[in-house]
C-alpha cells in the first residue's frame, strides 16, 4: 500500500529529493495564465538517454500529445512543458504552435527540434501563447539545475492544492540508482493510461524497450486504478528519463536487477496516484476499494471503478452518511455476468455491511457511522467468484468540487 507523505500538521509535504546525474530543469515564468509563480518547466537529459512514455487514449488528444508520440523514437533529449493552457481541441494552429515550441527549445539548446517532447496542461480550447513560451525558453534554459525538483514539480501545477514528488534510492550489487518523480493531477482525473501529467527520472542504464515495458506494467497497476470524477483529459502523458549515469551496469531483460528497478519503479508510481486522488478537487477523504474474489482483473477493476464512479456513493462518503445500498446498488449494476448474490460480501473496513444478497445480521448503523467518520477507508468487495483481486483509489465529492469546477475559467 502506498503512502504518500504527511507532515505532523497533518499537511502533504514536498520530500527532499536528490539529484538525478544527467537530469537537469529549469523553470520560469511565460505569463501565460499568471505571472505569480513559474508556468515553464524545461528538462534536459544527457546525451545517450533512455526515455520511454504513455500517452492518453482520449480520441481528441491534445496536439502537443500528438507530437510527443511522433517525436518519441528520436531518442529525446529534452521535455517542455506548460501549465495554463493545454492546446487541446486547437486544430491546425495548435499542432503548428506545439511544433513551434519544440523548434523554438532546438534554438535555445542548439539541439533538434524532433528531439523535444512537448506537454501542456490547462485549459481546453484557447490557442496556445506560444510567443510567450518562446520568449521565455532562455530563461529556462539559463536555470537548469539537477536540484530544481520542487520548482518543477510547482511549475506544472494548475488546480492542485500541493506540488508532488516521490523519491527513491534503491542498491543494485552495492551501487545506487536514484528515482525521482513529480506530477500534477487534482480533476479530471480518470486516466486511462497514466496521469495528468507525469515526470519520472533515474540514473539507470537501460535500453527505451524495457523502459518502456517497465513503465507500462507500472502505469497499469497505479496511475490506471485512480479516479477522482471520471474524466480522461486530452491531455495525459507519463514519461520516464534514464540518463544512464550511475555506476550500476546496464539493467538486462530477466536480471535480478531489474526486478529489484521495476519494483521500485511500481512503488514510486502508486505513491504519485495516491498523491493525486488525496488532492481530488475539494476530496474530504481517501476510499480505497479493493475488489477479491473476481474471475478476473478486468472483472474486478470495472466492479471497482464503477463504485468509484458513483457520484452518490462518493456525495454519501463527503456528508460521512452509512448508507450502504448505495455502494450495494453499484456493485449490482457493475456488468458482472451471472453473479450469485448470496456469495457476495462487502465490508467498510472491517465491519461486514452485506453478506447472503442482504443487510449483514450483525451490521449496525452506529458501527458504519463509526467508518464513514474516517478520512481514510477502505470498501472491500468479495464476488465470490475466482481469485482476482484488484485495488481502485478515489475520494468523495465536495461542495467544493463544484466551486472549483464551475469557477476553473474565471
């Protein structure tokens, strides 16, 4: 179980994150949405780089998604990306001004144009100030340090109430590869591939094919078991940067040591979709729904998401309300075939709320009340049926969810 970290005054900080050998960023103010805090992140990665990504499924995918992709095979050397707009639903001039931009980072690094990978984040449907993002690119190019994570980690930010990060140093044969690894992400949040924006860095030697497998596996069992509302931006994108600096060998296909990356890579994945669900726009609290018992993973994700999906499921969590049959109705009209509801169970913690199709005999309200009254808890589903079992994270709905929505343009 991840667990993203809290200070004693009960708020999500910002680790201390060493640096990565071979990672560089810089950041700065374009002025694109406001000019308070920076809105350009621009990273550097070492010549001879790894770096694999994934990418939205949405159909109307955000130009600079588009080029991404394209861009991807040329071994990249640098990322830049935006908050405050996110040049989706632009058409033409947005995939001109997403090639733009890259071409503009070429310029500024002397590099090639197809070797930038661009990513926005913002609002849908404006054109993108790509004048002011050129301009600004010196500056953030004159400000590239490898110990810039918490600026970068700020600079990509758009409704999220904390910058996130997630660091880990782990020992392959007596040497160390260091994993660092920010995102952003409070709404819109269902992500159907990884995040809303995603950034992950390590000094490993590694070769773009089994980064990128890594990285699949990951995003799959994290960042894809997150819902805040059910939404898939135009927009996600995660990607991974190996600069290939350490000390330790390159990691191989059927290595212990690659077992021992790819676990750490899964254990910094679930904390930045753990981080991303506890900043849920206007989220009270944390439910994790772990569904046992399915035929299969699939079976077990759509029971879980579709309770997750519930806005009255997630409005009853807000207002601390036991009322159970809401979660019941869920798992019933979850498209799970031929299910026998007398095998079925479902628990609030640890206290049994449904058992044999019905209200459990010795289920009380004041024992539910006593859950529901937590910020964090866990709803365990048990079908009864196989082996599976699958985890989902979401949160509640808030009046606040609505103000912070229905106010996002003004």
């Amino acid at each position: 179980m991840a667990v993203y970290p809290k200070g004693s005054d009960g708020q999500f900080y910002f680790p201390e994150m060493p640096d990565v050998a071979g990672i560089a960023l810089g950041t700065t103010n374009a002025g694109i949405k406001q000019t308070v805090r920076d809105d350009i992140l621009l990273i550097q990665m070492a010549e001879g780089s790894s770096c694999a990504a994934v990418f939205t499924q949405n159909a109307f995918c955000a130009a600079p998604v588009h080029v991404a992709k394209a861009n991807l095979p040329h071994q990249p050397r640098w990322l830049l990306i935006n908050s405050g707009n996110a040049n989706a639903g632009t058409g033409k001039q947005g995939m001109g001004d997403a090639l733009a931009s890259c071409a503009g980072v070429a310029e500024t690094v002397k590099g090639q144009a197809n070797q930038v990978l661009p990513f926005s984040t913002g609002v849908i449907g404006q054109p993108l100030p790509v004048e002011k993002i050129i301009a600004a690119l010196p500056a953030a190019y004159a400000n590239l340090r490898l110990s810039n994570w918490d600026r970068a980690a700020r600079a990509i930010m758009t409704t999220d109430t904390f910058p996130k990060g997630v660091t880990e140093v782990i020992s392959i044969d007596g040497n160390a590869i260091t994993i660092n690894a920010i995102s952003k992400g409070a709404g819109m949040i269902q992500p159907n591939m990884a995040t809303m924006l995603g950034f992950i860095a390590t000094d490993a030697t590694i070769s773009q094919a089994l980064l990128q497998q890594c990285l699949s596996t990951a995003v799959e069992q994290s960042f894809n078991r997150i819902t805040v509302d059910g939404d898939t931006s135009t927009n996600d994108a995660c990607v991974v940067m190996a600069s290939g600096c350490s000390r330790v060998p390159e990691i191989k296909a059927g290595s212990a040591a690659l077992d021992v990356f790819s676990a750490a890579l899964m254990r910094v994945c679930k904390q930045l979709a753990e981080a991303i669900v506890r900043d849920g726009e206007g989220a009270t609290k944390l439910i994790r729904i772990q569904v046992e018992q399915a035929l299969h993973d699939e079976e077990a994700v759509r029971v879980g998401k579709t309770i997750a999906h519930s806005p009255l499921v997630k409005t009853a969590f807000f207002a601390s309300d036991p009322n159970w049959g809401r979660i019941l109705a869920a798992v019933g009209r979850a498209g799970v075939e031929n299910m026998v509801l007398k095998d079925v169970q479902i628990f609030l913690d640890d206290v049994c709320i449904v058992n044999n199709g019905q209200r459990a005999d010795d289920y009380t309200e004041a024992a539910g009340q006593a859950v529901m009254d937590r910020e964090e808890i866990t709803i365990t589903v048990k079908l009864g049926r196989g082996s599976a079992s699958q985890e989902v994270l979401t949160c509640d709905f808030s009046y606040d969810y609505v103000r912070i929505n229905a106010e996002y343009r003004t």
